[in-house]
C-alpha cells in the first residue's frame, strides 16, 4: 500500500468524535424510523459491495455508498459526517484491507451490525509482483500479500454474497425468505458468468495479460492466466526502465497483445508502456466503481465486457 493512501488514526478518530456528536442525537430515532419504514439503512464501502447489498436486499433496503462513482476508492477519505452516520446504519458491509479510512472508521465507530465480505471467502497471497512491490493493500499490520479483490473472482463472490444474504436474514428476519430468493438469484447468475469465462479463456493463443492496476489475481488463477503488473499496487505508478525492457521480453515470449489500462485512473501509464513494447491498449475493468465511462452498467454486464476483452487480447479460440 502506498504511503499516500494511508490516512492517519488520529485524524479518523477526531473525524468520528465530531460525526458521532453530531448525530448522537437524532440517530436513536432515525433509526426507529427507518425500522418502521421496513427498509433497513445499509452503508456499503464501495461499489462491489453496493451492488451486493441492493441486489440481495431488493426493496427492503436503503442502500447508500460511502465511495462515490468516480471516487479512486484506495484513495478515499471520509467527513466527520460520513463517520458519523455509520453509527446511525443498521447494517455496514465493507471489504477490509481494502480502504484504510473505512476499516478506521469503522473499528471506531463499534457499529452493531458489520459484516466484513472478507471473512466470507478465503483471501489468498498472490505474492509480490516483479520489482519488489507487494501485491497487498496493507494495512495496520494485517498479512503482507492478502489480495482484497475478491469480487472480480465470480466464485468468490458467490460465496460473499451467499454469507451477506444469510447475514441479512438475521438482522432483518422478518424477510428472511426474501433476502434467500434474491441471494439464490444472485448466485445464479454469477454462476453462469463463472462458466462464460471458463468457457471462453478455455482455448487461447496466450494465457499472459499485462495490467497497469494489479487486481485481477483472483481471476487469473481461476482460468488458468498470468497476470503481469506494470507497477504492482498503483494504477497511475510510473514503471521503472527495468519494468519495462522486461514486460518487453514477456510480451515477446508469451505473445502478449494488450496492454490493459482502467477508467478510475490515467491511461498514461499503459499507453506508455504500450507505446514502448508495440502493444495495443484496451480497458480491462476492476469494478471499483461505475461511471460513464463503465462498459456496462452493473457488475454483470462490465465483468462481460472484460470477458470480451480478454478473449480478444488473448486471441480464444
């Protein structure tokens, strides 16, 4: 994790002794209001686990983001009244290690009901990429090498979102059979996006993709691909010379076609390294967030999107 995306515990604590005064007050009965209501006020940490929540929770959910469309999500900082208002949710759901502000706020903030997606699946060490940077988002001395970007594996993410429906049944288990039907859908449909891509990264030319954002791990073990970083963790890092003479030598051994660059961060770097390999650009999507810029408009259809991109890149047959 680079320094700079590190935000002090100091200035988080101050930001939830300000946010929790602010609101202590009113929060009590909001949440009374909201439970009247039948819809529960559920805070995501990003989109990934946006997109969880409002489809498993379906109409009984209120489902806000703490990481808006466009917003670098690594990068995000939090208002004292963003802090604050995690205490007045009923149900928080986030990916630790992924948000350092988040997981300090948080743990802060001791809300009653918070579900952390990564105690849903296993995460994995997908070790340091080539020059030495770690592949993880570390932070507050968690596990060096445990990649958070479970999400962009559709089993994995089946087994978060079959987790978030069984603990959306005990806190709101006046619904419980509708959160289980829409957690049954869900997984349906990830699971026929799990057999598109296997069906289609089955037969290719090369199973080598390059990336300037080193966050498809979990998917290319999953297919059977390698992924090669450009400058490990950072989408906009600039590449050493060294970097580049050997994804040089990779795209030649390996018959590397594409460069893949993302639509949160800068393109400069991929179309650098492109430029310096004779390598072609395309968009291979982390999900972190959805813009206009997005090759769809929700999980389903930009995972697709990277589906045809990498067959494309990778030449299937």
């Amino acid at each position: 994790m680079n320094v700079r995306r590190l935000i002090p515990t100091t200035a988080v604590a101050g930001a939830v002794v300000l946010g929790l005064t602010a609101l202590s007050a009113c929060s009590a009965s909001d949440a009374a209001d909201r439970r009247s209501g039948d819809r529960l006020n559920v805070v995501a940490s990003f989109y990934p686990m946006q997109f969880l929540a409002e489809q498993i929770g379906g109409n009984h959910v209120s489902v806000s983001t703490l990481t808006k469309p466009g917003v670098e999500p690594h990068d995000l900082e939090l208002s004292p009244r963003e802090v604050g208002g995690l205490s007045d949710a009923d149900y928080i759901l986030y990916l630790k290690g992924l948000q350092p502000a988040v997981d300090d706020a948080i743990k802060l903030s001791e809300s009653e009901h918070t579900v952390d997606a990564a105690t849903l699946t296993t995460l994995e060490d997908h070790g340091a990429e080539v020059g030495g940077e770690e592949h993880a988002h570390e932070h507050e001395g968690e596990e060096a090498g445990a990649d958070p970007h479970i999400w962009l594996d559709p089993v994995k993410y089946a087994q978060v979102a079959k987790g978030v429906g069984a603990s959306l049944e005990k806190t709101d288990p006046d619904h419980a059979a509708d959160y289980r039907k829409n957690t049954d859908a869900l997984v349906t449909k990830l699971d026929a996006l799990n057999t598109a891509y296997e069906n289609g990264l089955k037969n290719t030319t090369t199973k080598t993709f390059i990336t300037t954002h080193s966050a498809f791990g979990y998917l290319a073990e999953r297919y059977g691909l390698t992924q090669e970083g450009i400058a490990g963790i950072d989408p906009e890092a600039e590449p050493s010379p060294a970097r580049i003479s050997a994804l040089h030598s990779i795209a030649q051994e390996k018959k590397v076609t594409t460069v893949f660059f993302e639509t949160l961060a800068s393109d400069k770097t991929a179309r650098t390294v492109a430029r310096d390999t004779g390598l072609k650009t395309d968009v291979l999507d982390p999900l972190e967030g959805i813009t206009g810029k997005s090759k769809g408009d929700d999980y389903i259809e930009v995972m697709e999107s990277n589906l045809a991109a990498l067959q494309k890149a990778l030449g299937a047959k």
